[in-house]
C-alpha cells in the first residue's frame, strides 16, 4: 500500500485573518477541499487511468459524491448511522426487504462473514443534488463471539459474486492504507511529514 500523490490541508488563510473575522469570512481548508485539488493534479498527470476512492465516512455525503463525479471516479466510502442517519435509517429497512441479497462465509481463522448489500439506495443531499448508489453490510462473528460490523456505500456493482471482493479487497483496505501506508512514510525514517 502506497501513496501516488499527497495533498496537504492548507490553513493559512485562517491563521493569516485578521483579528474580529468571522468563521464566514475565512475560508477553512478540509480534506474534501484538498481531495479535490488532489484529483484535479491526479487526471493531469493520468487522463485515462481508472480510479477508486477509498475513504472515511467524511467522504459519504454530498460533495465526496460529487467529486468523484467530477473526476469519474468510483468510489468505496465508509457508511456510518451518524453521518448520515436518514440514509442509514433507510438502508437499514431496505435491507430486511432484500433477504437473498446475501452471502455467508467463514475465513480459515473461523471468522463467520455476513455480507449483505442493497441496490439503488437515493440520497439528496444538503444542495440537492440527487444521488444513487449501492450500500454494503458486513457482520464479523469471531470464533469468541465478538462481534464487529462495517459498512459502505459504493458505486461499483454489487452482487453474490463482487459484494465479499469489493468490502475486502475495497472497503477494508482503507484500514491497510492508513495504518500501513502512511505509519510506513511518516515513521520509517522517510521523514514524510
């Protein structure tokens, strides 16, 4: 796991206003801004180059749609109730609905998988813009009993045979990317920070 570019948050204009300026009046940089700028950089350099974004729950909401749209991108964004709770609300009633729509399986640690998904979940956002996209569940039962659940919403098609490779080899890698890729360039002796 390795990064291709690196975008930096840039807050220079907040630190910069002048004393008694309003939060309206500064313009905070954020990580959906400088993803943005990131993409602009990437499709100049890779016109043609597919891409998958692979984000946090900051990502799944209006704009991260949006600019994935913008720079034709899929993406795999981490779905949490409280990013979006109508959505999740809905997701959560869709899914009793969709009993078929689910694959089992057990890992050689004896890990029991349930991946469950729907198709078309709608969303407008705060501008609204409407979006549809796909959503994916997957409930971990360890061979202890412990539970943990992890959750997506996806562009990419999902069905038996895609749902276990896009939240493992999709979804889940974002854990590897941040815990792997970027301790490796910031405490490697690299100095990349």
């Amino acid at each position: 796991v390795f990064s291709i570019a690196t975008e930096f948050i840039d807050n220079r204009d907040a630190r910069d206003a002048a004393a008694g300026t309003s939060q309206e009046q500064v313009k905070q940089d954020c990580e959906l801004k400088a993803l943005r700028r990131l993409l602009a950089a990437l499709r100049a350099e890779f016109p043609q180059l597919r891409i998958c974004l692979n984000g946090d729950s900051l990502y799944g909401c209006g704009e991260g749609f949006q600019i994935a749209k913008d720079y034709k991108c899929d993406y795999i964004y981490v779905f949490k109730p409280g990013r979006t709770p109508a959505l999740w609300k809905d997701f959560q009633g869709l899914l009793q609905l969709c009993p078929d729509q689910r694959v089992e399986q057990t890992t050689p640690q004896g890990v029991r998988q349930v991946y469950r998904w729907i198709h078309g979940l709608r969303y407008t956002d705060s501008a609204g813009r409407e979006w549809t996209f796909n959503a994916i569940e997957c409930t971990e039962t360890h061979p202890d009993g412990e539970q943990s659940q992890w959750s997506w919403v996806t562009s990419l098609e999902v069905s038996h045979r895609t749902v276990v490779e896009v939240a493992t080899r999709g979804g889940r890698e974002r854990w590897r990317t941040e815990n792997e890729g970027f301790n490796t360039q910031k405490n490697s002796g690299l100095n990349l920070e």
